[in-house]
C-alpha cells in the first residue's frame, strides 16, 4: 500500500498547504537520493520530517528564526544558515540535492543554481519543485473578474498575490532547462501537477484559513486539534486533488535534473 502523505500534513498545516505539500512529497518522496543530501531552503523542516524516512544531511536556510523550529521536527542532521548563492561548503561535497517550493522565491537564482551545481559532484541528481506560469493564469478571482471585463482589476489582484505569495520566478520547461543549463545541469523529468482547480482551493484557502493564522499566533499550531473527528471532513474534501492525476494543466512544476 502506497504511503499517504495528506493525513500527517493536514494535522499539521493549514488545509491548503498541507493538500500541495502532500502531493510534493509523494513526488520527492519517490526520489533515489544518495548521501550526503543539501536541501535548499529547508525552513521549519516540516516538509523533510514528514516526506523522508530518514533525516536529510544538510538544511541551508537563509532565516535563522525557522532553523529553531526545524531542530525540533528532526528532519536535517545538521541545519546551517546560509544563502543559497553563497554555500559554505567545498566543492563537489553533495551527492544530491532536493528544494521544495523555495527556487519560485529567490532573487538571484541564477547564481543559487551556480553555487549549488558547484557544491554537487558530477553525476548528482537535484529534484525540486515551483509553481509554473499556471500558478499566476490560473488564478480563479481573476479569471472571473475577466470573464465580467474587469480585466485591469484581474491584474492588480494577481499583482498582490503573486507579491502576497512572493513568487517571482514561473516559467514552464523550456525555460527551466536554459536556466539548469546555465548552471551545468541537465534535465531528466518532468512533471505537473496541481490542476487549475486545485489552485483554486489554495487560493480560497488564503482566507479560509485566517483561524489557523490565530491558532498559530496564539499556540505556535497550526491546527488545534489535529485529530480524525477534527479533520475528517476536510480529508474528505481534499483528498480528491492529493490524488488527482498528474497532466499537463497542472500549475505546479516537479523536476528531477543531474549536474553534469
């Protein structure tokens, strides 16, 4: 029976993030990853304690606040603050690299995409995953504020979700594979995931979830009771997109590449 990754996330994060983070790691979860493993951009380390059987050897984050948090899910060996365009680390020491949701964030990712491959061997695979330019189309405010003609009201709003959300960088295949080329590596799969109305539920759950946003202020949890007669309902509702199959709609990217 294959592992299932929606139940331990939805006990532990807001529905619509727990939905896209489970689907993540299944997709991660499936990867062959040889040690010693750099996650880029570990943050509160939740994702890594719940997607792999055991700890990842390296977590670099760039905000030491969250590497507190991160010490206690137990999911790195070693957590260091660093940024990813400047790795403290020689080179080749990494036979592998994984980043979850994190390269959409960065600035200067080309030079974070240098820095990593120079920390890699030749020969080591990286999966990651970024929302794609579906991610800002797809949006569902916006598309019905198009339908009705208020197509510059549609743009201010995926203005200040995309800025909400902080993603910068979208781009679909091909633009990924110049820019991982760029930075010696090369492409070996592909995949979408996240259909359009997915998307929608992410995007509701923005304001859906502002009582988490409270119990999490208040209790530092996300969920207060994380338990079947709690969340039952909510399994119910969004365990059709955690297992919704994989096309080309999808507004989320999956890549497995190898530094050459």
């Amino acid at each position: 029976m294959a592992k299932d990754f929606l139940w331990p996330q939805l006990t532990a994060l807001p529905y619509f993030r727990g939905t896209l983070r489970s689907i993540e790691a299944r997709l991660m979860h499936a990867v062959d990853l040889p040690g010693p493993v750099l996650d880029i951009g570990s943050g509160d380390g939740q994702f890594a304690s719940v997607t792999y059987d055991q700890p990842l050897d390296v977590g670099i984050d760039p905000s030491f606040g969250v590497m507190r948090e991160a010490r206690k899910h137990g999911g790195y060996r070693s957590l260091v603050q660093a940024d990813g365009a400047d790795l403290p680390f020689p080179d080749g020491y990494f036979a592998s690299a994984v980043s979850n949701s994190v390269l959409e964030h960065i600035p200067h990712l080309d030079k974070v995409l240098q820095d990593v491959g120079r920390v890699l061997r030749p020969g080591a695979p990286m999966a990651f995953t970024v929302p794609n330019p579906g991610y800002r189309s797809e949006l569902s405010i916006p598309r019905c504020l198009r339908r009705i003609g208020l197509d510059q009201l549609a743009q201010v709003y995926t203005d200040w979700f995309m800025k909400v959300t902080r993603t910068i960088n979208m781009e679909y295949e091909d633009g990924w594979a110049n820019m991982l080329e760029r930075a010696g590596f090369t492409v070996e799969k592909t995949r979408r995931y996240f259909s359009p109305a997915a998307l929608g539920m992410l995007e509701w759950g923005h304001y859906f979830g502002v009582p988490c946003v409270v119990a999490r202020w208040l209790t530092k949890r996300w969920i207060l009771a994380p338990k079947r007669w709690n969340l039952f309902l909510t399994d119910h509702l969004v365990r059709r997109y955690y297992e919704e199959p994989f096309s080309n709609e999808g507004t989320y990217s999956f890549y497995l590449v190898r530094k050459l």
